[in-house]
C-alpha cells in the first residue's frame, strides 16, 4: 500500500477538563450531563451538528428496554425519565407514566434535539460539536489526551477520566486497548439498518393495512425487497402524520469507511423502490414520498471495549443480578444476521434463504438457542456491572453505549437505548466520582456510586 509521512507539529490544547465525553449518543449525552452535575469539569465531543447519537442521526425511535421483560415496572429512571418528561412539556413525547404502558418511549428527534442541548448547557458541560476523534495521546497505562479535528484544525483535549460514548470503541481502539469484534464464529457485527419517514398517503383502516402488509410480505418472498421485515406502515416516531419504519437492512463491517458507504447507497436504493412500487402499484399511494431518511445508516455492534466482565447471552436470558450493578437492561438477544440474510438469527433454520448452507449455521446450529431461550424472565430483568465498563489495560478509560465489554449475545440485549442511557449516566457519575477521589475509576468505591445513582433517581 502507497504510504506518505505526516509531518510532525505541534498541537494547541484547547481544553484541560477532569471528565472527556467522546461521542454525544445515549450513552455519552448521559454520561456528560451526570459527570457535570456532580461537579466535574466536563468536555463533550460530538462529530454532529447535534446531540442524541443514533436517536436523533439515525432517527432510531421508540427508546426501548425501559421497564421489565413484558412488564409496565420501570426499571430505568433517572436522566431518561427526566429526558421524557421535558420532551413531553414541547410535544415531543408521551408523558412518562403514559410511556410505562407502551412497548417504548415514542418520540420526535427534533424534540431531543433541543432538550439535550438545554441540559448540557445547563449542567455547564462544555460541548465541541463538528469535532471527529482522529487519535489518542497514551502514556503507560493511560490516556493523556485525544486528537480532535474540526473546522479549526487539529487540536488536542487534555483529561483525567475519558470515556469512551463513541459506540464504536473508537478511542479504545486507537488507544490501543484490547477490544472485541463482532462474534466469535467470524468476527462478523449485527447487520445495520436505517429508519425512513414516510407521507404523503392515505389513512389506513386495520384491515387494509394488513392486507398491504401481506402484499409487501409476498413481494419480499418472490425476491423484490431485501427488507428483514414488512412493517413500513410502522408508527414508531411520537407524531402520527407519517410512518417511521425499521425494515432496511445491510450486512458488512460498519466500522469499516467503504462498508459504511456501500450501506448508505444500499438502504436508500431499497427504500426509493418500496416508494416507486408503492406509487405504481397501491393505490392512495401515488403521491407518497419520503419525509426523511436517516442522516446516517444505523450500525447495531462492531468493536467492544474488553474488561474485567463481559456482560453475557445468560446474563440476558437468566437475568443476571451483580453486586456492582450500575444500570439495568430488559432487552433480548435480538440478533440482525451479520450477513444481512434473517432476522432473528437464532431462528435462521426456519426463515433464513440461506437455510442449512449457511457457514455459520453449520458450525454452530447444535449450541443456538431456541426461542424461548433469547429473552429475559417475564417481569424481570439483569443488571449492567460495573466491570463491564472498565478496560482491563487503560486505567482512566470508561466506555459507555452499546461498546461495553459484552460478548456478541450480550450485546444485542444491552444496545438499546434506554439501558445505553442508563449505562452513560453510571459511567458519568463514576468519572465525576474518580475525579473526587483522586483515583482511577477501578480503584472508585463502586457501592458509594450506586448510592450516587439512587439520589439521583437512577433504579439500581
């Protein structure tokens, strides 16, 4: 490969904070808001325009795993709630109790948009928006600062406590942490995915759209579509004047540029056909359109930070209760197949094309899990330990969002966000606590923080 040689220069060190946030997702936003309220000097980098990660970027709505496996009992509160109930004073969600009896926490981006930017400033969280990661600045066995790039050039972040919110391990990879990747058979991530907004038509009575649904079912069989599943009538956003359904899919290594790009032009091709085939076909359909597609294409799992507990599929199913509990999570062993063929992977034998050819399926058919075998305890749930956000070989890294230490199973329960959230409030008050101590937050005492958690609303 063709190589050129960078240039040694100095850096300006635009910032000396206690507490560095990289990444502005549920698990980061919660992270910087907590970690400031608890009076460290916080510093959030985000590469967007905007707070809210996947939620806002990815227009990935409802917020999910906030109460118990097929139960109304909250079991996260905390920011989320708080989070809920302002987004519901501006229209932009349901109130919190009305939130409990529903399967998710339906909301408007837009709405989260500004409520994250009005509690970042008011908990005094420094926040650099437009600003990417491009490398990390390691002592022995710690980070001394991150590289940052943005409009004013490239700039160095000094910090006590970083953590990592970047979804990707990103600065845990270029830290040179140990990390995960994917499960174990291949390396292979969960396959992505992009929400759409759909408009433009007219309402459907019960029985019509479950006939349409059949017709985009049968449509899908014969080989048109490449979606996982029919549901583009889906109201899954607050609002009600368009669909915001998640039914595209791409199987690749999304954190790999050229992947990333591939999936782009991939779910946008396969959302304008559903539209043209809508339009030609359906009628009340012709002059439907696309509200809005995604800003970008939504990655389920690549890299995990590597730590002293790697959260775990019997974690999810048995509900797992830890000492160190630091969040809670309700979601299931919700698999995409990294090859990009059925959903959910488990059941690959029943619907996947593929079928009994598939190099995973043969090698691993005898261990997967049955049905019954992907989903927490009814009324239950299993808690989030605290080791799981350490890394065992960089002492000041925390991580929080869906690149916790977890295996592939584990994963796929605790990547929602409403347990990322939960996750990133934990590791903010665990920085902030660090911070106080003078410590590592390693060496922190984990049951003084989950006291912390509990005064400020969280359910641990």
């Amino acid at each position: 490969m063709l190589t050129i040689t960078e240039p040694e220069r100095q850096l300006p060190v635009v910032a000396e904070v206690d507490v560095v946030v990289c990444g502005g997702g549920p698990g980061g936003f919660g992270a910087a808001i907590a970690a400031a309220r608890r009076g460290a000097r916080t510093l959030l980098i985000e590469r967007y325009g905007f707070l809210g990660g996947l939620a806002t970027a990815g227009l990935v709505s409802p917020i999910l795993a906030h109460t118990a496996h097929e139960s109304d009992t909250p079991i996260v509160e905390g920011l989320l709630r708080e989070i809920t109930e302002r987004m519901h004073a501006i229209g932009g969600a349901p109130t919190w109790e009305e939130s409990l009896a529903q399967w998710g926490i339906r909301f408007d981006a837009e709405a989260l948009k500004i409520v994250l930017d009005e509690m970042v400033q008011e908990a005094g969280v420094q926040v650099m928006l437009h600003t990417s990661i491009s490398d990390v600045v390691r002592g022995n066995d710690h980070i001394e600062a991150v590289i940052v790039e943005n409009k004013s050039g490239r700039q160095a972040v000094v910090g006590k406590v970083f953590i990592d919110a970047t979804g990707d391990a990103d600065v845990a990879y270029r830290a040179g942490a140990p990390i995960t990747h994917g499960r174990d058979f291949d390396g292979r991530g969960e396959a992505m995915g992009s929400f759409f907004h759909l408009a433009g038509f007219e309402p459907l009575d019960e029985e019509r759209a479950r006939e349409l649904r059949q017709q985009i079912e049968h449509e899908m069989e014969d080989g048109r579509f490449r979606f996982y599943h029919a549901g583009f009538l889906s109201t899954n956003s607050h609002h009600t004047d368009h669909t915001a359904a998640n039914m595209t899919r791409f199987g690749g290594d999304a954190d790999l540029d050229t992947v990333l790009t591939q999936a782009e032009f991939s779910v946008r091709r396969d959302v304008w056909d559903l539209v043209r085939y809508l339009r030609a076909n359906v009628p009340g359909f012709e002059d439907c359109y696309v509200q809005q597609t995604s800003p970008q294409v939504g990655p389920r799992e690549t890299r995990q930070i590597v730590g002293p507990y790697a959260l775990t599929g019997d974690d999810v199913h048995l509900g797992a209760k830890h000492e160190d509990a630091i969040a809670r999570g309700s979601w299931w062993i919700d698999i995409h197949c990294p090859m990009g063929h059925t959903y959910p992977v488990h059941l690959c034998t029943v619907e996947c094309p593929k079928g009994a050819d598939c190099d995973y399926w043969i090698s691993q058919h005898e261990s997967m899990r049955t049905r019954d075998e992907l989903y927490p305890p009814s009324g239950d749930w299993y808690d989030i330990p605290y080791r799981s956000l350490l890394s065992v070989s960089v002492v000041n890294l925390l991580s929080a969002g869906r690149c916790i230490s977890a295996t592939h199973e584990g994963m796929a329960g605790a990547r929602v966000m409403g347990t990322c959230i939960a996750i990133g409030q934990a590791a903010g008050t665990a920085a902030a606590l660090a911070v106080q101590q003078d410590c590592n937050p390693g060496q922190i005492d984990v049951q003084a923080l989950r006291q912390m958690l509990r005064e400020d609303g969280q359910l641990v």
